[in-house]
C-alpha cells in the first residue's frame, strides 16, 4: 500500500537556495506598512550576525566553532527556551524565532489571542524560558504588574531560569526595568532596530545598576550619519540618522522610490537608514530623538515627538502617551498629548506643560492634553498615530 511505497522509497533530494525570497512588512506606524524584501542568505547573515552580537561573541566561522561557543555561553539545546510575546507579524517575534532555532533552540509561543501577561509569566515558570522578546512597555509593564501582584498575594511566579528579556520597537522606561529586575536576576537589552535593519544600538540593564530611558550605545558596525553620508562627531551636538549595514539586495517590494530614500550605498557598502535620529555624546553614548517623520514643525521650531512622549512617560500619572501635531492658524502645528492616565490618577493641561516645560525647551511644552481610557496601538504594540492626529484634531472620538 501507500505506507509501504513511501517507506520503500528514497526521499526526494532538499533543494534550498540562497535567493529565495523573504518577505516582512513594517508595522506601519505613520502610513501604509511596506513589505521587506530581503534573500534568505543575507536573512540568515544578519540574524545570525546579530544573535551572536548581542551576547557579546563573534560571528562563528565554522560548525565547531558554532558549538564550542554555544557550550562556553551554556546555550545547548536543552538551556536554550525562547519565548517572543510579540506576534509573529512583528519582526521581533519573528527574528527571535529565527535565532533561537539557527542556533538549535527550542521557541515556545503564547497560545492566547491577545497578550496575557499572567499566561506568560506561567509559561516561564513551566517551561523554563531563558529568554523573552517584547516591545517595550506596552508588554513590560503589564507583565511587571502581574508579578508584582502575584507576589503581593504570595503567589509569586518561578522566573530563576529567565536570564534575558530583550526589547524592540517601542520605549522601555527605566522604572519599568527596574520592577522587572526585582523579580528576576536577568540582562534587559534594550535595543533601537527596524523591520529593514539594525539592531543600530543597544542598552543593558542589570539589577544594582543605574538605569536610564533612551540612552543608547551604537552595535558594531553601526553608525550615525549626516545627510551626506558623513559619521557624526561625539559631543558636537550634531542630530543624524542612524545606519547599519544590509544586504546589496534588500529593497521595498513595489516601491523604488521608498527604496532609494532608506536603502543607500556609501563608500561601496549598502546602508539601510530608516529615518531614526540620534546624536552622540562626548563618551560615544547615543541619544535616541525619534523618528524623523514624526518632527513636529511648530513656530518654525523642530520637536521630536517621541522625545516628549519619553518625558511624559515618567509622570507618576500616566501610563501611556503619543505625541502628535495638529494644524494651527498661529504655530502652523501645535503639539498635543494624547495620555492615558493609571487608575484614579489626575493629570492636567497645565501640569503637563509645567512638567514638559521644567525639563526641555518651551517650544516643546504641550499646548493642548487629551486624557483617553485607552491609547490605540497594534496587536505588536505598535502605536497608531493617525488614531491619535484624528483625536488631537477632533475627528475622532477620545475612546479607541
């Protein structure tokens, strides 16, 4: 019968070649999401590459090398259990798929619909995990809720076998790590990447040391460019783009012209430059500003959205917030935060522009707060900021 044939047969030779395409669409945070297109050789490069840069080794140049590197960091198949919160349609989750199963791991994936902080903390527990993905505070502070009231309650989660949790994409505010670090002995890396690219820069946290939101160190290989080409200098105040090198063959699927403005060559190597600007310090710390697109223009003076977004984060009194700009007859765009404030907090117009005002230039003081329940983001905790124009603007209701 069939079982017997297919028994009795030769398997049919695997053929895989190292142009096939892969392709992973942007989160689309201020516009339509673009497909990443890329080959699965420099796929394979890069989050190999990548993987073994973040545990601080080189890249292995051979299959016994790969496994003695694997056996010093105590990473064998059975020490290896990684657990991406994010969905798989978030480059997070999908690269940290990739890696822990190039490196011969094993993935274990939240079987809920939406995210469930508890649900992860008992896979943890159950299964063992050592490392986490996820995507800022909107997966980290949940998730330092639920341990803190699990503890509170005696009930506290086993997390002696996380050693890493590992963050893209979206703020990671310092208290938050700090939470996390009381319940866990781990490293939280906290990193600056792109669905194109990257990681272009990165941060570690261990408990006992002091923590900061948004202060970064560039990866190897990575760089901060001016617009032409040029690296910029520490301690010159210099705002650029951050950079990292890609595969020649990476481009937007169907759009040549996104293409050419992200994907550059400089000095015979090709670029990925997703819009991300930063500066460096006198001793090479890079400070994250925002994404280029998201510069709010009002009075004729720049404001980086996410950097007031990032300050209003730490008010004791919110729990979330976007910054956005809004058509205005005198400024040409006035600044308004959209906040969502913890339960039975006050948070008001004036004291946002106070506490604003306090820590940065007056042109970056909100002049308009709207206070929502909830702040609409995607299911990978992305914000959407045309939710938020609509809100800032009126029309849409506060509610998403």
């Amino acid at each position: 019968g069939y079982e017997a044939a297919l028994a009795a047969a030769e398997p049919s030779p695997r053929q895989q070649r190292g142009n096939d395409h892969w392709l992973m669409y942007t989160g689309g945070t201020t516009g339509r999401p673009k497909g990443v297109l890329s080959r699965h050789s420099g796929l394979y490069n890069t989050v190999c590459a990548n993987g073994f840069l973040l545990l601080g080794e080189a890249f292995p140049q051979s299959l016994d090398d790969l496994r003695a590197t694997l056996e010093r960091l105590g990473l064998d198949r059975d020490a290896m259990v990684c657990l991406p919160a994010p969905p798989l349609m978030h480059a997070t989750g999908m690269y940290t798929t990739l890696g822990a199963l190039l490196a011969g791991g094993r993935v274990v994936y939240l079987p809920s619909r939406s995210y469930d902080p508890d649900e992860l903390a008992a896979t943890v527990q159950r299964e063992r995990v050592d490392t986490i993905s996820i995507v800022g505070d909107v997966f980290a502070r949940p998730l330092a809720d639920a341990l803190d009231r699990a503890e509170a309650e005696g009930r506290p989660y086993d997390m002696s076998s996380l050693r890493r949790i590992i963050s893209v994409g979206v703020t990671w505010s310092a208290d938050v790590k700090e939470r996390l670090l009381h319940h866990a002995d781990i490293v939280c890396r906290d990193l600056v990447a792109s669905s194109e690219g990257g990681p272009y820069a990165v941060t570690e946290t261990r408990r006992g040391e002091a923590t900061e939101t948004a202060r970064f160190r560039l990866v190897p290989g990575a760089r901060i460019i001016d617009e032409q080409g040029r690296d910029v200098e520490p301690g010159s105040g210099q705002v650029g783009m951050l950079a990292a090198p890609v595969d020649e063959h990476i481009r937007y699927q169907g759009d040549d012209a996104a293409t050419a403005a992200t994907f550059r060559e400089i000095g015979g190597q090709r670029w990925v430059v997703p819009g991300d600007m930063a500066s460096l310090d006198t001793d090479g710390t890079v400070v994250f500003h925002g994404r280029g697109s998201r510069v709010i223009n009002t009075g004729g003076e720049k404001v980086f959205a996410e950097e007031v977004e990032q300050l209003l984060l730490t008010h004791p009194a919110v729990r979330d917030a976007m910054v956005v700009g809004a058509p205005d007859e005198r400024w040409g765009s006035r600044i308004v935060a959209v906040v969502a404030l913890h339960p039975g907090a006050q948070f008001t117009e004036a004291e946002a522009r106070a506490y604003v005002g306090e820590r940065l230039a007056d042109h970056k003081r909100p002049r308009e707060l709207v206070v929502v329940d909830e702040l609409r983001r995607s299911p990978s905790g992305k914000a959407d900021l045309r939710w938020a124009s609509s809100v800032a603007t009126g029309t849409d209701t506060p509610t998403p």
